[in-house]
C-alpha cells in the first residue's frame, strides 16, 4: 500500500508540469482553434533559462538562498518565453491567421524543430546537470515526499486558481472568450483581437516558463529535445481533459502523469507511452470532447 501511495505521490508531482504546460496549448487553442505545436519548445526555453539565471546568480553572488534563486528564475524565464511568444505569434502566426488551416500547423512545426536547432547550437547537445536546488525529504507514514514535489504541486495549484480567475472574471478574461467565440463579432465590439491573441501566447509561454523551472528543479538537467516528448504529452493532457477548460488541461496532466507512474511501477516502462495513448484513445472513443470538453456547436 506504501509503494502504491509513493507512485501516486510521484505521478501526481509529474502530471502536475504536464498540467501547467497543457494550459498553454488549450489557451491558444480555445482562442483561435491552432495547435502551438513550437509550445514544448516553449517549455524548453523556459527550462534554459532558469538554468542560465541560476549559473549567473551562483556566479556573482555565491550562496544565494533557494527562495530567493528559485523565485529570479521563474521571473527571468517567464520574461524572456513571453518575450519569445510574442515574436512567434506577431512574426510567424498572426500573418497566416487568415489562410488555410494547415498553414499555420506547418509554421508551427517548423517554429519547433527551428527553436530546438536554435538552443542545440547555443547550448550545445550535451545535458545540462544543475545542483540540487531543493534536497529535503519527509517521511510521512512511511511515504517519501520531497519539498521539491510539493512545491510542485503547490505551484501548479496557485496557478491554475489565478489564471482561471482571470479568465473568468476580469475584463481580459471575458475580452478572451468572446474573441473565442466569434473575432469578428468583437472586434466590431472594440476588442482589440490581435492585442488579446498576443497576450494569450505571452500568458501560456509565462506558464510554460514556469513548468520548465520546475521541471529542471525537480530532475536536476535539461538538454535541448527535451520540448518534444513533455510538449506531445501536455498536448495529449489538453485533449484527454477537454482542450478549451483549464481545469481539464491540468485534470488530463494529472492522469497522464498518475497513468505513467503507476504503469512503470507495477508493469514493463518500455509501454508507458503505450499505454498512455491507448487510454486517450479509449476516452475519445466514449467522450470525444475530453472528460471537461463542451461540444462545439457548429455556428451558422
């Protein structure tokens, strides 16, 4: 029973990145129906560039406290992967938004394999090792639970609150669902669509930001493919929860991380993915909106 709880405990923590990166697919995709397939690349970047802040801080200050480190990261990277997003989508997407739908699938999988090549060259092939930011270890009823897990999952927690709070309940917020709903409509309304577009990606690239941080915190290395596998499972997350619902982003991350830690523990870890997709597929089969989805109801 210990063994059971300890592989839930590790793939809640696990589903918890998985549920943060999701968001920023279902965000995009819930505003302007595209798959930002260059989001796990997103991710990757945003993992980089807590791993820079941190060499940098190391490198000038020596011992800074682990709060203090872990909070310049998460701001740094968050910084500079809105930053990057905003050029994607102003300089790669927002030209194509009017084409057919498969022009801006093609650039996004281009803006990918060009962000993954960008950092290979940069920063070289090889893993990027990084100390152990956060050790400590609790034994609770003979469960190991690392603080790093529960930053994890607190972190994931707080965000997904806020940023459902505002999407719900503040001016840009609703100026978001109603661009989802029909862009020309608000447009004609005085919502500036582009500016609400831009800031979707800035806000899905700062939540990738932050699951890159946790995600080097919590295995200690990063290397530049690490965007594909984490960004074609968040995806799958979105999908499996109800691509469009926030809570179902981080609802499918949960399960698939809970999916993965469970199976490598009592079965072969070579079928994970396997058996990850199999049930995806076998939840669309029965729910084809997801588990949160809403049908779309076709406009005429």
């Amino acid at each position: 029973m210990e063994y059971f709880v300890q592989q839930l405990v590790n793939g809640l923590t696990l589903g918890s990145i998985y549920g943060l990166i999701a968001i920023g697919y279902t965000m995009v995709y819930g505003i302007i129906g595209m798959v930002n397939f260059a989001h796990g690349d997103i991710f990757m970047l945003g993992g980089f560039a807590a791993l820079i802040v941190y060499l940098i801080l190391v490198g000038l200050f020596g011992g800074v406290p682990v709060a203090l480190a872990l909070f310049v990261m998460i701001l740094i990277a968050m910084l500079m992967t809105g930053l990057w997003n905003w050029v994607i989508e102003k300089l790669a997407y927002r030209p194509l938004r009017g084409s057919f739908r498969l022009a801006p699938l093609i650039t996004a999988i281009g803006m990918s394999i060009a962000l993954s090549n960008f950092v290979q060259v940069t920063q070289g092939p090889r893993n990027k090792p990084v100390p152990p930011l956060v050790s400590s270890v609790y034994d609770i009823f003979g469960i190991a639970i690392s603080l790093k897990q529960i930053i994890i999952v607190l972190v994931t927690a707080v965000l997904l609150t806020i940023f459902w709070y505002i999407v719900n309940h503040t001016p840009l917020g609703r100026a978001q669902r109603a661009t989802e709903q029909d862009r020309k409509m608000a447009a004609l309304l005085g919502i500036d669509v582009d500016k609400t577009i831009s800031i979707t990606f800035v806000m899905g690239a700062a939540l990738a930001a932050v699951a890159g941080t946790m995600y080097l915190m919590y295995y200690g290395v990063i290397v530049f493919t690490d965007g594909f596998t984490p960004g074609v499972k968040a995806f799958t997350a979105a999908v499996l929860g109800g691509i469009g619902s926030l809570p179902g982003a981080v609802l499918g991350g949960l399960m698939i991380g809970l999916i993965e830690s469970l199976w490598s523990a009592y079965f072969t870890i070579d079928y994970k993915d396997v058996a990850t997709f199999s049930i995806l597929a076998i939840v669309l089969i029965f729910k084809p909106s997801g588990i949160l989805g809403r049908p779309e109801v076709e406009k005429v």
